[in-house]
C-alpha cells in the first residue's frame, strides 16, 4: 500500500506523477536519474505502457519505511520502485525500470514465474550495470541470460521470454 500512495509515508512527497522522494533538495538529481533511466531502458528494452513511479529514498529510514531492508532498490510489480540511498545511480535505476517493464510485458504473476537467470540476468545485463565481476549468483545469471539473448535477440525477446 505503502508504494501505491508513497505520500502517505511520513516526510515523502510526490514532486508528480512519477517521481517521490523524501529530501526535496535532491529533486533535480532524483528527476535525472529518473528521465535517463526511463530513455534508456525505452530505447534499448523496449518502451513502458506506463511509466512507473518511483521513490527515492535519501535516508535508509526512508526506504524501510516500506518495508525493504537490506537491498539497494525494490520493485513491487508495476505498484512503483523504490531506491534506497545506495541505489542512486543510473544502472540501479535502470535495473529496476527493467523488472517495471518485465511485470508490464509478462504480468506480475507470470513475472514471478519465469527462471531467475532471466528476471535478474536481463536486469542486470540490459541495464549495464558496470560492476565486472558481479557476487557468483548474480553474475552466473547474467552470463546465463546473456547466452540466452544471444540465441534470440532483441526483436523476439518477450516472445521467447514469455515461452520460459
């Protein structure tokens, strides 16, 4: 609930539609990382239905606040994403568009569904993150996705993936 009506939590504000965030001095940064991350994702993924809100969280109170601890940013299916203070950069912010449109495109349940070498080994592929090598889980998954994408390609990615 708290995603769906981020306002509602104690010192957030909604600058607009799409964007939230709990330290008002930092909204030119958080809209930034917001419309780079948005272009980015929508031209090298695919485009969004609906562009997804997102919280920005300055302070680590702010991010548990909903309910998420120890990750740098959380996406609650096509509700909205929430960045943690570690996550303010831009392949966080594209990594979690990633999994926004992966709920679009799949739907949130089939999302859940589907291999974790492809939830977050195409989040953190396609998203660029630059962090060489990653922890062994998460980079065995991104190299498996990558193989994987490879075969398929960009023009029948969600065909294939919705085939998983």
């Amino acid at each position: 609930m708290r995603v769906l009506a981020p306002q509602w939590v104690e010192r957030v504000f909604c600058i607009d539609a799409a964007i939230c965030i709990d330290d008002v001095a930092r909204t030119q940064e958080a809209s930034a990382l917001y419309d780079n991350a948005l272009r980015f994702v929508a031209s090298t993924v695919g485009p969004f239905q609906d562009n997804p809100r997102v919280v920005f969280c300055s302070t680590e109170a702010c991010f548990r606040s909903f309910g998420f601890e120890k990750a740098s940013a959380s996406t609650v299916g096509k509700s909205g994403i929430v960045i943690s203070p570690r996550g303010w950069t831009p392949y966080y912010v594209r990594h979690e568009m990633i999994h926004h449109l992966q709920a679009e495109q799949l739907g949130v349940l089939t999302q859940l569904l589907r291999p974790e070498w492809f939830i977050e080994g195409m989040a953190y592929s396609l998203s660029e993150d630059p962090r060489q090598p990653l922890p062994d889980r998460w980079q065995q998954r991104r190299t498996e996705f990558e193989a994987w994408y490879q075969k398929v390609g960009k023009g029948n990615l969600w065909e294939a993936a919705r085939a998983l």
